[in-house]
C-alpha cells in the first residue's frame, strides 16, 4: 500500500499544487484543513471530491487536529498565513509559530519518518543580483517590523531545534515569491491582475526572486525522500528588479507595463500616510510602512542548493505568467 502524507494548509495556493504533486506520485493523501476552507472557490474542485482523505481541524487549536497524523509516514506542512497587512498581527503568529509547535507534536506522536516544512526565503538574508542570498545568511528580516517574517523566522527555529533535541527527521523548503495557476483567493498572482486593470503605475527600486508554484510543489514533495535532515533549502529561480519583473508580465499578458519608477523617499512618505489612515481608520489602509521598506530593497536568493540537492526544476517565468494568466481568464478573473 502506499504511503500516506499529511498535508497541512492543503487548501492554499501551495498546497494544492503539493496536493496534486502527490497524487500524481500515487501517495494517499491526508489533508488537513479548516472547516470553513474546505471550498474556497468555485473555480477549484473542492478537496473533498479529490482521491484524498480530508481530516478538518484547526491548528491554531490543538484539540482538534489531535490524531491527524496516526498511520501517516510524513507530514508536509504547508499551513501559513502571509498577511502583512496590517504589520502587526497576533493571528499570524497563533498560525505560523503556535501552529507550527502543534504540528511537530502530531509529527512526534505518530512518529513520521520525514517532516517536510514550508517556510519561506525571507528567512535568510537577501543579497544583490550577482551575490545574492543563501541558506548561510543570518536572517535580516527584523528591520522591517513585519510578523510574517518575524514568526516564520521563529517556526524554522522551532523546527531546527526539533531536528536537534527530538531527531525529527525533518527538511525545511524555504520559497521565493510564488506565481502560476489556481491562486484562487488570489494570492500573490494579486500582483498580475492588478498589473493587467492598469492599477500599476509606478515600480519600486527594489525586486525579488520569482518561481513557478509546481516547481515549489515539485521540489517540496522530492524533499521527503531527497534533501539533508536539518538543512534548509531555498526555493526559487529568477532574480528580477520590479521594473524587470513588471515588464515581463505586462508582455506576457499583452498590457501597457508600469512606466514610472518610484523613488525610495516617495514610497515612504506614502507609506508614512497609509500608517497614519489605518490608525485614525481603524483600518488597514491600501499598504503600509513596512511593506514600502520590504519593495524598496532587493530580495535577491540562490536556489543552486535546492537544484542539485532536490532536483529542482526551474520552469521559465515567462511560463509561469502566462499559465496563471490564462487561469484567471478560464475562470473570469478578467
């Protein structure tokens, strides 16, 4: 019979990608999910009508999800929530640093022989286009003031230090930013569609490293026979100013690009403003003051360790925009 893994955050972005990555190599599949995510949208099957096991529960409460893992050879743990808007937000650390230590529980309980961990590269300190970052950078996300970066930071320690006192057989996949199709929130494809209305003027200074979404799926699932126990591995592939970025896209969609370049001091001044709406709003304003600092620095990373220890692909971005493109327009996104 074939193995079964536990997938946390199954209903994501992610993790339905991994969720079908599994399939596709005929494991059985536990996905994990909260009750009220078990549909979340009509342009995608809901879990349940998948070949999987689906087991609702709420990691942020540990009661519920107790047993998740009995009988499972693996968990990957793909639960998260990206929000950093507002900068501040205890909900994020209850999922990605509290979740985290509930999932390692369940990892210890039924004794799986590989914990996989979804973490993201902001983790690691950034670099520049010619020398950028690595799985040896110390984290350098603190000055930002954001708790996304702060709490996946302390759910990899977390899970380091689970490697180090409990032998957790475990693997730590860190992604770049994420595009391709199925983001059916949407997510950080936001940013073509956004770009595809004409809502995208200006690009910041800084820029970011871009990857495929099945080549993080792809990636994460080699991981539970591939990859070091305690290493960490960046998933990734192309490095692009958002003026490079942006371009791209806007070609890949058949749409004026975002002409004007926005300086650093302009974005600030802005974000500034949109700080001081939310307070006197109660509400989060359109970004604030950390997200500007994050655009006006250059998020550049190395994926060469995952590539050769995970067999990575490195599927092109041109690609990437244009399946997540088509996507949204199947399914009347535009």
């Amino acid at each position: 019979m074939p193995p079964t893994v536990l997938v946390t955050g199954a209903n994501g972005f992610l993790g339905r990608h991994i969720v079908a990555e599994l399939l596709r190599r005929n494991y059985n599949v536990r996905a994990l999910v909260r009750p009220q995510n078990r549909t979340t949208s009509s342009a995608l099957p809901p879990l349940h009508s998948l070949p999987i096991e689906c087991r609702e529960g709420d990691i942020g409460q540990p009661n519920t999800v107790a047993g998740a893992a009995d009988g499972c050879m693996a968990i990957i743990h793909a639960a998260a929530l990206a929000q950093v808007n507002p900068a501040r937000n205890p909900a994020v650390w209850a999922v990605n640093d509290t979740g985290t230590e509930t999932v390692l529980q369940l990892a210890q309980e039924a004794k799986v022989e590989r914990f996989v961990y979804v973490g993201t590269a902001n983790v690691f300190g950034f670099g520049s286009v010619s020398q950028p970052g690595d799985e040896t950078r110390p984290f350098s996300g603190t000055r930002y003031g954001l708790d996304y970066m702060d709490s996946k930071r302390a759910a990899t320690v977390r899970v380091q230090r689970a490697v180090a006192e409990w032998n957790l057989p475990a693997v730590l996949v860190h992604p770049t930013f994420m595009l391709g199709p199925g983001d059916a929130k949407p997510t950080s494809n936001a940013l073509l569609l956004e770009l595809h209305r004409g809502r995208l003027l200006g690009y910041p200074p800084g820029g970011k490293n871009y990857v495929h979404v099945r080549d993080v799926a792809v990636a994460t699932v080699n991981a539970l026979s591939k990859g070091q126990v305690g290493e960490s591995y960046i998933l990734g592939n192309q490095n692009l100013s958002y003026r490079e970025a942006f371009g791209l896209m806007a070609r890949v969609m058949g749409v004026p690009p975002a002409r004007w370049p926005i300086p650093a001091a302009v974005a600030r001044a802005y974000g500034a403003a949109c700080d001081l709406k939310a307070r006197w709003s109660g509400q989060p304003a359109q970004l604030n003051s950390a997200m500007v600092a994050v655009a006006n620095d250059g998020h550049y990373f190395s994926a060469q360790k995952a590539i050769v220890e995970l067999s990575m692909p490195q599927t092109a971005l041109e690609q990437a925009v244009q399946e997540a493109f088509d996507w949204f327009k199947t399914n009347h996104y535009v």
